[in-house]
C-alpha cells in the first residue's frame, strides 16, 4: 500500500484499499464484488496468494484482475500459471508495482 499511495495516476481516481489477512476472507470478498484489483502476496502462508489467485480464476466467473507478490522473479512462471494478470517480485520496487497496477486499471 505504500508503495502504491492513495493517487499513483492523476487520471486514476484515488485507491481505496480493503486489507484482509486470511484465504477464505479474500475468496468471499472477491466473490462478494466491488473488488477492483486484488495485489496477493505470493508468499503467504499458510495459503499462498499464487494459489488463491488461481482458485479465483477458475472459481468467479467475472474474476477481477491479480497482481501476485512473488518471492523472486524467478517465480514468474508461477504467477502465469495462476492466471494473474500481473508479476511483481520481491524486494518492492514501487515504480514496478505502480506500472503494473496502473496498467490493469487503465485498461479496465
């Protein structure tokens, strides 16, 4: 979140961030909708974000788009196996998240 900020386009309107904490929360949320983006960590556990990305995409039929956190960017292949729309390895480099969030915004 910080590395996004709350206006990180001036054609963008500003973000609003819902921050959850556990795998079933992100699944009813995105099922829920008004989810724009989900950024998931990749490296979470116990359930990892490339695997609930994944679960997302085959499970909602109108899946918003994913931007994975991975643990390298070795991992790529793991964020295009998910069907993530978007790959940001760690450590954060903001100006990398930022293109790849405003990205998928602007082109929604």
């Amino acid at each position: 979140m910080l590395a996004l900020g709350r206006k990180p386009r001036p054609d963008l309107p500003e973000l609003d961030f819902f921050e959850v904490a556990t795998a079933p929360v992100v699944i009813e949320q995105m099922d829920a909708g008004g989810i724009d983006l989900a950024v998931l960590d990749g490296e979470s556990a116990p359930a990892g974000g490339l695997g609930i990305a994944k679960q997302l995409k085959d499970e909602i039929d109108e899946c918003p788009p994913v931007v994975v956190l991975t643990g390298r960017p070795d991992d790529a292949w793991l964020a295009n196996w998910s069907r993530a729309e978007a790959a940001v390895s760690h450590p954060i480099d903001p100006m990398q998240l930022t293109h790849a969030v405003t990205s998928i915004l602007l082109a929604r």
